[in-house]
C-alpha cells in the first residue's frame, strides 16, 4: 500500500495558524513547503522555530507570490478576520480575493478558516463567487472553509444527527461562552462591553456582526435539511449581574452587562424552523434569569429520531485559550487530503466524506 505525501503551505502564524503549523510538521504524509507571515518579526525565521518544533529549513517569508509559485498540494489559509464591523478587524472582502485567486489559478487547493467563504462564499456576493469559480476552473482545484464555528458546530456536529432522520422539524443550536476568566480587559469590557450599564445597551451591536457570521452557515444546515427558509430575522438581549462581580478582566458592578445574546431564526412560511442562540457571560447570576451553561454547544433536532445534545468543553475554565487553537486548526488540517481529492470549487461539508484524522484510506498497488 502506498500513502499519498501532500506538499503543503501555512498561510499566517496567530494561535489557530501556528498549532495547524505544527500540525502539519507533525503530519505523517505531509511535507511543509512554504508559510507566510504578516509580522515583520517572524521574516525570515524556520517555521519549526515559529511553533517550538524542531528547525524545517523552511523560512517564513512575507512574499506573496514566493507561496504562490511554490506548487502546493495546499495552502492553509488563516489571515485575520476580514470586514469593517466595529469587532472585526484584518483583510477587506477584495484583499482576501486577491490572495486566494491566484492560489487557486495556479492550481493549489485551499482549506481555510475565513467564514467569508462558508456556503459557496455567499458573503462574498455574485462577482466574488465569481471569480472563485473561474480560479477553481482555471486550476482544478478546491477552497474548502472549515469555518470553525461557525463551521464545525453548524454544519459537522448537525449532520451527523440528520442522517438519522427522515422527518425534521426543527433544530435548534445554542453555543455558551464563558469570559469570566479571559485574561483580556480590552476584549471583555470594551469590545465585548461587559461592565457597561445596561440602559445604555446598543442590541443591534453584535447582532449584525453575528449575523453576517452565522446566517450564510445556517442557510447551508437549512438546505441540508430539507427547510425552504424564506425569512431570517436577528435580535439581541443583555442581562445584568445581580450583584458586585470579579473577573479576570476587572470588575463588574450590580445592575452592569453581564451577559448577552444574539438569537438568529430562520423560519418556513411563518413557522420556525431553525435557531441559533449564542450566549457571552462573565457570571452565571444575571436578571432576567438564563438559562447558561458551561462553555460548550447544545444540539437539538426536532423529528422522527429527536436528540438534545449538550457538549460541555471538559476543561479547567483557565486552560480553556490553551485548547481553543486546536478546536479550530486539527480540522483544517485532517481535511487536506479530501479537498485535495474533491472535485474543484468552492466546497462545503456536505460536499466531502467524513473527516477523520487518518485522512483517505491509502490506495492499493501492485
């Protein structure tokens, strides 16, 4: 038996690019070939260094069109977060094309975490799309968007359960974030706001950034499902401490945000169909009274074989920043041999087979 080897490019070095970096090091069948960097600090150093592995000889560059021209089987595509929210921050929509049409032009595939491209790029608009395809045309290859979450909570965990339907409903997914211990005072109180007072709340502040997020995620989960959605709507609640509250990040005062949501519905000729609920906090003692859990998912399905799922993150509050790189990397990575096999275009989950660590069974030789 023969196990196929994947030349393979890491695109940015964060957390989440620097654990899918050493994974890829790691990697059984799979040779790193190139990695790009944004920090002037990181030209020009071994990628093994970057990560705390061993020297590759491999040196990261901020040349574009060095990773361009090295012939990648893949190029692991993990730039900042792109838009112009007041949470957001990193490559405009055009930038981000710009890097992954020539990539895909030349013929490399593309696994990326950017939610700009999850359901075919519907973000992107009909001209980004556009040129998307023609490069994957051009090239024979595929971008697939792993997303992350969303991404792995809207679409691998749900279809899983609906292939064990034959009748669905309604499905339901809530994600429970925990901030309390973020060592982040710019993130928790002033970008999340936590700590403000609640009759100056701004609703519509997280909820259109959430929105744009999740929405295009869960119209692909929608589909999958056999809903015809024809009418999506986004609201946004704050729910204050009930008394004097210290955090990692600083004081929260009685009365002051202590958690919040955002509530996304899809509904089908007036009748719900499908919701997503994110809740932040930073105390589980708030009024009104939620219903908050540990950080972690909770999957519902409505239907002939109805399941409620919760899946707590079994981790000690304060290592969780640890574990997070490795929930949104490993799944990139393991995907690399199935994109690489997939037909070219823009892809979703429901376009590849299930994705696991081994990667495609080797095939047989003589």
């Amino acid at each position: 038996m023969t196990m196929r080897r994947y030349k393979v490019a890491q695109w940015a070095t964060g957390d989440t690019g620097l654990r899918a970096l050493r994974e890829v090091i790691r990697h059984p069948s799979m040779d790193l070939v190139g990695v790009f960097v944004y920090d002037r600090a990181k030209d020009g150093v071994d990628a093994g260094e970057l990560c705390g592995e061993a020297p590759t000889g491999i040196i990261a560059t901020r040349d574009r069109k060095a990773i361009t021209d090295l012939d990648a089987d893949c190029v692991i595509y993990m730039p900042r977060a792109t838009g112009s929210g007041p949470s957001r921050a990193g490559l405009t929509q055009a930038e981000l094309l710009d890097d992954i049409v020539p990539l895909l032009e030349s013929g490399t595939n593309i696994v990326t975490t950017c939610t700009d491209l999850l359901a075919r790029g519907m973000r992107l608009g009909e001209e980004g799309q556009a040129r998307i395809r023609q490069a994957c045309e051009k090239g024979k290859s595929s971008i697939w968007p792993s997303g992350s979450d969303p991404g792995f909570f809207t679409e691998t965990l749900p279809f899983a359960l609906l292939s064990l339907q034959r009748h669905i409903d309604r499905i339901e997914l809530e994600e429970f974030g925990d901030l309390s211990h973020r060592p982040s005072p710019h993130m928790v109180m002033d970008q999340m706001r936590f700590g403000k007072p609640v009759a100056g709340w701004d609703p519509d502040r997280r909820k259109t950034h959430l929105y744009g997020e999740y929405q295009p995620a869960l119209t692909v989960l929608a589909d999958a499902a056999g809903f015809t959605v024809d009418d999506w709507t986004a609201t946004g609640g704050v729910a204050g401490a009930r008394e004097d509250t210290t955090i990692v990040a600083g004081e929260i005062k009685a009365g002051t945000a202590a958690a919040q949501k955002v509530v996304i519905v899809g509904r089908s000729n007036g009748v719900e169909v499908i919701r997503f609920t994110q809740y932040a906090y930073v105390t589980l003692d708030v009024d009104p009274a939620w219903d908050l859990r540990p950080t972690g998912w909770r999957l519902r399905v409505e239907g002939d074989a109805p399941f409620d799922i919760a899946i707590p993150l079994p981790i000690p509050a304060d290592d969780i920043s640890a574990f997070v790189p490795a929930y949104n990397a490993n799944g990139p990575v393991n995907a690399i041999p199935y994109v690489c096999a997939a037909r070219p275009g823009i892809l979703t989950t429901e376009d590849l087979p299930p994705i696991l660590p081994r990667g495609p069974r080797p095939a047989e030789t003589p």
